[in-house]
C-alpha cells in the first residue's frame, strides 16, 4: 500500500510578518495538508484480473472520484476462488484506515461467500456502500459458431453437453445457464476462466461452444460475438446492438428470474462505523461521482454503453447482496455439481 501524500500547494513569502502569518492560516485551513482524509492514494482491491470487466468501470469512476476526494487510486488484482483471494486479503490483512476500498461484484462475490463459507463475515467485516451498475446475463457465440439462434444450442447441448466458458462458476450468469439446462433438458458444462478476458478469448478461439457471460464486456467486443439470448424477464435492454436478441424466457416459455451482476465499492466495517462523517463523504462524493459526466464519458471511452449505469447506497446494496445469498441456497445443487474447470 502507498503511504504516498498529497503535496501541500507551494507558498511565497510575500514579506511581513501579519502577510507571513495570513498566508500560513490560509494553509492550515484551506491547502491540502488540512484535508485529514483522506490524505494519502486509495488502495483498491480488485477479486478479479487485470484487464477485466471490473477495471474497465473502476478506472473511469476513480477519474470523477479522485478529484472530489483529492487523492488518487492505486489497484492490485487478486482472481482466485472465485474472489475468494482477494476478500481474504481485504478483510484480514488490510489496514482498516478507510484508505483500503474493495471493488466488487456483489452478485458472483455474495454467491462465492454463500457457497464456498469462508471464515470471514458479511456485513460484520465489509459492507457494499455505492453500487455502480446493473447488467444482465446472455448467452454468446463469436461469429463463426455453427450456432445462430439460442434454439440452436438448447438443441444441440440435448444431444451432447455442450461446454460454456464463463468467468468463474458462482455467478448469476453460471445460474442462469444451469437453470436453462433443468428446464429444457439441456446439458452445460461450465468452465470458469478467472476473468473477463480470458473468457472473450476462449469463445473467439472455439475452445468452448459458447460463453455465458454479462451483456456488458460482450457489448465491448460485439463486432467479433453474436448475443443468442438474454436472461431477462421483461426485455433486452441492448435489442437494437444485438440484432434483436430474445429474452431466453420468452423463447421457451420459461420463468428464469432475472440474474443480474452489480458491481460495488466497499469497505471494512469496522471503519465505516467509527468514522461516520468521513463515511459520510465517500458515500456522498461516490455518488456524485456517479452522476458526473466525465465518469460517463470516460466508461463510454472504454467501447461500453451506459445504459447499464445505475447508483445504489448501502441499503440498495445490501439488499442485493443478501437477495444473492437466498439465489445460491435456491440453486446450490446446480452450482456445486461436479463440473470442469480452468482454475480460479
């Protein structure tokens, strides 16, 4: 972690002791060395690889946040066990100084802790307190795939279990994809990539048949990917990007719910609840952050729509994260089955 300061705004002497000592309260009171928190970078823990979908919000928000804050953000990418990793590194090895964030996805991340029971707690030891976006699950080819419409692979996957590259097995999207199995007689075999990134690149390299995935990093590359279908109960919000791709229910005349991922900042607790006005702050400038424009613009940059950006405070938030934790006692069965795998 940095321990890094922010440089106190230089000062000329401008002659006289009444200039000297009106220049030194201007810089008790309104330089940065006045700024008790924070005063060093934020150090952010993402439970994913680099390059990923997390980074690709986290980065645009920290160029609206930072400034706000008058500080800087500073990341390390911990994949492993689903995010396991990198929640046993924030919770038990980083300083509960409020300089220590965690950037999550509280959908794959609260059915990792529901499933796998690590020996840390939610929400004694970490609380989700500005969520950043909302973004359905789908189903995807590349663009030479043999399959064309989601009829296809349901087709298909009754004649042979088909293989599904995914980000790793405990999310909405893995769900999703077991519960089209069970109510069509499909057979999926979900192997979990630790990432983003490395499961956009098995699909365009047909090593597995299909991806399941959120819409979101898809959208990014959707000149290489064909969307087959969206797990959304009423429509797919990106229709006119993804050439009217159906809503998987009505297809089959089925009654997935909807399995959506959210992303959020968090933070420890303990800290939260000691510090509640320098809490206060972060929650108010992360959600001016959110509204701001250059947040917008620079996720746009990153090839994403914005379409998916919706804030949520600490109730939202942990409403989410508890609704997830009834989602994986609902389908423990399908997530823990013995399936294949690419490691974290």
């Amino acid at each position: 972690m940095s321990s890094n300061r922010i440089a106190m705004p230089r000062r000329h002497f401008v002659g006289g002791l009444a200039a000297s000592a009106g220049l030194a309260a201007a810089a008790s009171f309104g330089g940065a060395a006045a700024q008790t928190y924070p005063n060093r970078r934020m150090s952010v823990i993402i439970p994913t690889g680099q390059g990923g979908g997390a980074e690709r919000i986290a980065r645009p928000f920290d160029m609206a946040w930072g400034p706000m804050l008058k500080t800087q953000f500073e990341y390390t990418f911990h994949p492993g066990a689903s995010g396991q990793i990198g929640y046993e590194l924030f919770v038990k090895r980083r300083p509960r100084d409020g300089h220590n964030l965690l950037f999550g996805n509280m959908g794959a991340e609260m059915l990792m802790y529901a499933l796998q029971r690590p020996d840390y707690n939610f929400p004694r030891d970490y609380i989700y307190f500005s969520q950043v976006e909302i973004d359905d699950s789908c189903i995807y080819v590349n663009r030479d795939s043999p399959y064309k419409t989601i009829q296809d692979v349901v087709a298909a996957a009754k004649k042979r279990m088909l293989n599904v590259a995914v980000s790793r097995l405990p999310t909405q999207t893995s769900i999703a994809t077991l519960a089209l199995g069970e109510a069509t007689g499909a057979r999926f075999n979900l192997i979990p990539y630790g990432g983003g990134n490395p499961t956009y690149i098995a699909v365009m390299n047909g090593e597995v048949d299909i991806g399941a995935s959120p819409m979101v990093g898809v959208m990014t590359l959707i000149e290489k990917f064909k969307v087959l279908g969206v797990f959304n109960r009423k429509q797919n919000v990106y229709a006119d990007l993804t050439e009217n791709a159906p809503t998987i229910n009505s297809v089959f005349g089925i009654d997935i719910p909807d399995l959506f991922t959210s992303r959020a900042w968090g933070v420890h607790t303990e800290w939260a609840d000691k510090n509640p006005e320098q809490f206060a702050l972060l929650e108010r400038t992360s959600r001016e952050a959110h509204a701001s424009e250059i947040f917008r613009e620079g996720y746009r940059k990153t090839g994403a729509t914005d379409r998916n950006l919706v804030y949520g405070d600490r109730k939202a938030c942990t409403e989410f994260a508890l609704r997830t934790i009834e989602l994986a006692q609902r389908y423990e069965k399908l997530l823990t089955a013995k399936r294949g795998g690419k490691g974290g």
